[in-house]
C-alpha cells in the first residue's frame, strides 16, 4: 500500500465516534400556545419493551441510508400522527453518545400550522403529549445527580500485557443526571440532558 491508497481512505472522510452500536435521532419539538413558545414532550406508552411510561421527545433508530435529520423527521411523524408539512427544522444540537455505546442526535423544530391541542399520537407508541413553557426551563434550574462509572473487567483479561498488571490505574468516570419536576411530571436522563442544553444555549 502506498502513500496514494491511504490519502483515497482518508482524504476528505466525515469523522465519526468508535464503537458505535446504535444511532438514533430525535427532535425536541417546539410550538406556540398562546403567547408563550413551548416545548413538546411524550409520555412513552406503558406496553413499550424499552423505558415504557418514561417521558422522551419523538425519536428512534436511525434506519439503513436515512440521514439523521431524515430519522428525526420520519420519526416525529410517526409517533404525533402529523404531516412532515407540520415540522421546521430549526437546526442540530450537540450529540451525546452514551454509557452504553448508543449516540442519539438531537434536532430543534418547530410545529407548525396544527394546533398542539389536536394532536393525537400514535398510540402503540405514545400515551400522552403535554407541553412545558420554555420560561419554566430558564427560571428553573434541573436538580443534579451523580452515577459513578467504574470498570468492570472480565477474569480472562490479559493483566500481563498491561504495566502494573492486575494493579494499573484504571480511569473513573461520572456520569450527571439531571430531573426537572413540571406539574405531575418528572423529566430526567438523556431528555432532561438535551432540554438543559437547548436551554443553555438560548440563555
């Protein structure tokens, strides 16, 4: 291999994160009530495999040759049970990539020409909608928790290719999770995460 075939490889390539399992996209919705803008959350339906009855924006995996704005839009269409004709995107917040080797792309909407009040959502996916005002997120501040991360490491692991084998330093994480309480709801993990970015970003 030459100098030639490495610059074909690498030359021009969009990075991407290692070790990726999963992507998924999600829109945080926003719409107008009255005079107020809001954000647009989903009480996920309580027969779901995964975090039934948790609160979370309109969102899923990212299928085979869509983008992630694609996966975002297609999604919110499926799961409000409205037009892609409804959804601006306004554009795409930072990305997480998670514990648990998932990144979820994030993207900020606008619904529009539907009253939010009209909206029934798909039921197999979604219990409920309901809006929070953004003036709430900006003169509220999320309360703030710690995990711990801390490795894990098989019995077969190779210790004597490592310096200080069984005794090498491995690095401890923190992972911040983060709860607003809005009414009878509580928002918290990666949609309380993203609700705080935006709103730091707007601030």
């Amino acid at each position: 291999m030459d100098i030639g075939d490495i610059i074909s490889k690498v030359e021009g390539r969009v990075a991407q994160p290692l070790e990726v399992r999963q992507n998924f996209a999600v829109l945080i919705p926003l719409v107008k009530k009255g005079n107020q803008w809001q954000i647009v959350y989903e009480l996920r339906a309580k027969n779901l495999k995964r975090q039934p009855g948790e609160i979370s924006f309109p969102g899923g995996e990212v299928e085979r040759g869509e983008t992630f704005k694609e996966a975002a839009i297609r999604e919110t269409i499926e799961e409000l049970n409205i037009e892609k004709e409804n959804i601006d995107i306004i554009g795409e917040l930072d990305y997480i990539v998670t514990t648990s080797n998932i990144a979820i792309y994030p993207f900020l909407g606008v619904i529009n020409n539907i009253n939010v009040d009209n909206i029934r959502p798909n039921k197999h996916e979604v219990d409920h909608i309901f809006t929070v005002p953004i003036n709430f997120f900006i003169n509220n501040e999320p309360k703030l928790y710690y995990i711990d991360l801390h490795p894990v490491i098989s019995k077969d692991f190779p210790y004597t290719l490592i310096p200080n084998g069984e005794k090498y330093k491995w690095r401890f994480g923190k992972y911040s999770v983060y709860f607003y309480s809005y009414n009878d709801y509580i928002i918290w993990g990666y949609t309380a995460k993203l609700t705080k970015h935006f709103i730091d970003l707007i601030k």
